[in-house]
C-alpha cells in the first residue's frame, strides 16, 4: 500500500509537471484528490490494514496529498502569472511608432464671419435677441408698417405656411417682437442674427435661404448721426481702418429716412475695379430710422423715443471679405472650400 501510494505520487507529480493549463491542472487535481481518486480509495481500504500499519500509512496518505497539493497550488500561480504575461505582450504598444493625424475641424467661414460681428457689436455694448424662423405675417410685415397688400411686401417674396403664417423674409420681425417685449420703455440695444427665407431663385449671389444681422436702438435722443457713426465704426473694424462708408437714399416701410450703406472699395481703394465693378463702391447693408408707426405699434411713444435700425447679410459681407464668387460655396459643404478657411 505504501508503494501503491508512492507510485500515485509520482504519477501525479509528474501529470502536473507537465500540465501547461489551469483546465489540465484542475483535471489532475480531480484525478488525484477527487472522491472517487485513487488516494480516496486507498484510505477507504485502510480498514483492512494492522493496527501497527494503519497511522503510518494514514500519515504517508497526507503527506502524499498535502505534497501534490503543494504543488499543484504553485503550478497554478506559474501558469496564471504566464496567461498574464501572455496577455499583456499581446497588448504591448510600441510607443514609438509615428501617431496618426488627427483630423481637426475648423469653423465655418459663414460662422466666423457671423462670430465676428457679433463680438464687435457685443464690444458696443449691444446685447443679442434671437426670434422664431417661423414667423406670424404679423411680425415680418404688419407691425413694420407693411400691411397686407402694401406693394413693398414685393420685395420680398415669401414662403407661407398658412394665411398667417410664413418663414420670416428677414431678421426684422425680431425687432417688432424685442420692442414689445420692452413694454414701451427704452433703451433697447440689440442684434438679432438668425436665418431667412425668400422666393429668390438661387445664383450666384441669391440664395433662397441666407442668414441676416438686425440691429436695432431705441432710446430718448437717438438721431440719424448715432447710426452713421455706429456704422462707420462697423465698417472700419470689419474691412480696415482706411474704409470711407457712403449713405444712399432708399426705401424701407419700416424706416424714414431708410439709406443705403456702401463702403470704399477695399480692394482699389476706391479707384474701380473688378469687385467693386468699377464703381469705387461697395453695397454693404440696409438701414434707417425707425419709423414712428412701427414704434407706435410695438408699444413705443414716437413722441419721446426714437431708434435706428439696419439689416445686413453675413453671405454677403463675407465673400467680400475673402473674395468669394458664389454664395453657393456656403451651403455645399465642399471640403476643398472649407478647409481654406482654418486660422479663420
Ligand atoms: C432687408 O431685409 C431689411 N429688413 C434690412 C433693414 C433692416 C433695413 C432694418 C432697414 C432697417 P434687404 O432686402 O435689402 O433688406 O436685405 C438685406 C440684406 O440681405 C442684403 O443687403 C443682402 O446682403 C441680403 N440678401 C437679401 N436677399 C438675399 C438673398 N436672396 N441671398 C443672400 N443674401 C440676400
């Protein structure tokens, strides 16, 4: 019996031995140790032993148990310690290799240029005010002096929903609805930039959808040469501290007088050329003094307040400024187009 056990053993140490797995070790363990083992067996045929042979065997049983115990436990730890090595040389990164670019977005011109409005103004100390895109005809033309029917409602030919309700021609609703908001007290200062539609057929320099600027200021003492010197001060900042601004006579309901702003040619100066058509001249914006009807209708007394206002498009004014030749670069999401414009 205690060859028999010294065979066993053996036998087991050297299955461990060569055991490369956790499943193998386990495999050997139940083999060895389980119930129904070898060892087991052994010990249940002790019976039959002498009183004399029985403790020694008992004993040479345990130790032959506790020994391949022991060494199953540390062949367990190797093969564990090897799986994680394994593991982690499988994982390695070589830190040394050359790193992918990452592929960096950058701002849309069309959103910088709006950006950059914004901040001037906001550095002027006007605050912005946002409005819906789904207008009520209310707001885009009644309460700017522009009843229905009125023959100026013409000039900007719109999509409607419904009989009263319509995408906004432009941003000038939301000085209608900043107006009133202010319950007929001033100041109001602000700039409301947002998205536009019209019944334009696209070119190069009409798009159906665009984006406009308002801005509006109403207060006691607002005359016609605040809104000249606001926008000199705009023309300057946006295309250089030479630029000469020049005010046309023109027509809008909701301002009187309404002007035209042109700014000198930044490219010849002002002698003529290609973008300025020969003319020296550039039309740049829309704009006026709020008509006393408009202020009356939103809550105002014209009697005490007055205000300006002009609209201007950020399309526009950025492919001027960086002589683009359709306003349909804008819209079309051309990688080769946008990336021209990364320190923007
Ligand atoms: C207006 O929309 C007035 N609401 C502006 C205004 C505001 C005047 C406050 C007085 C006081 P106008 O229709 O001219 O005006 O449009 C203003 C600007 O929008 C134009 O100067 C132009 O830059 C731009 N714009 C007009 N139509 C289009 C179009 N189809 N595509 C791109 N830009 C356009």
């Amino acid at each position: 019996m205690q060859e028999r056990l010294e065979e066993l053993k053996q036998e087991a140490l050297s299955k461990v031995e060569a055991a490369s797995t956790l499943k193998e070790l386990q495999d050997v363990k139940v083999a060895y140790l389980g119930k129904k083992g070898p060892i087991t067996e052994v010990l249940r045929g002790m019976g039959k032993l002498s009183a004399e042979e029985r403790p020694i065997v008992g004993q040479l049983a345990n130790d032959v148990r506790a020994a391949i115990t022991e060494e199953l436990e540390k062949k367990q730890e190797i093969v564990e310690r090897a799986a994680v090595e394994e593991k982690l040389a499988a994982e390695a990164i070589d830190v040394t290799l050359p790193g992918r670019a990452v592929n960096q977005g950058n701002r849309h011109p069309l959103t910088a240029v709006i950006e950059e409005i914004e901040d001037l103004f906001l550095g002027m100390g006007y605050s912005i005010a946002e409005g819906p895109e789904v207008e009520q005809d209310y707001y885009n033309f009644e309460a700017l002096n522009l009843p229905k029917n009125h023959p100026a409602r013409d000039m900007q030919d719109s999509f409607y929903i419904t009989e009263e309700i319509l995408l906004r021609t432009h941003t000038s609703p939301v000085q209608a609805r900043t107006m009133e908001a202010h319950e007929g007290k001033g100041p109001v200062k602000v700039i409301c930039p947002g998205r536009v539609y019209r019944r334009d057929t696209d070119d190069a320099t009409h798009s159906h959808q665009f984006t406009q600027i308002e801005g509006l200021v109403v207060d006691e003492n607002i005359r016609m040469s605040d809104l000249k010197g606001t926008l000199q001060t705009f023309a300057k900042k946006m295309f250089g501290e030479d630029r000469e601004i020049r005010l046309r006579p023109s027509f809008f309901p909701f301002t009187e007088p309404s002007v035209e702003m042109d700014i000198s040619c930044f490219k010849c100066g002002g002698h003529g050329c290609n973008v300025c058509k020969g003319t020296g001249w550039i039309e740049i914006l829309g704009a006026g003094m709020v008509h006393p009807n408009v202020l009356e209708m939103s809550g105002f007394d014209s009697k005490k307040y007055t205000g300006f206002a002009f609209g201007m498009g950020p399309e526009r004014i950025a492919m001027l400024k960086y002589g683009i030749d359709d306003i349909r670069h804008f819209y079309q999401n051309d990688i080769r187009f946008l990336k021209q414009f990364k320190r923007v």
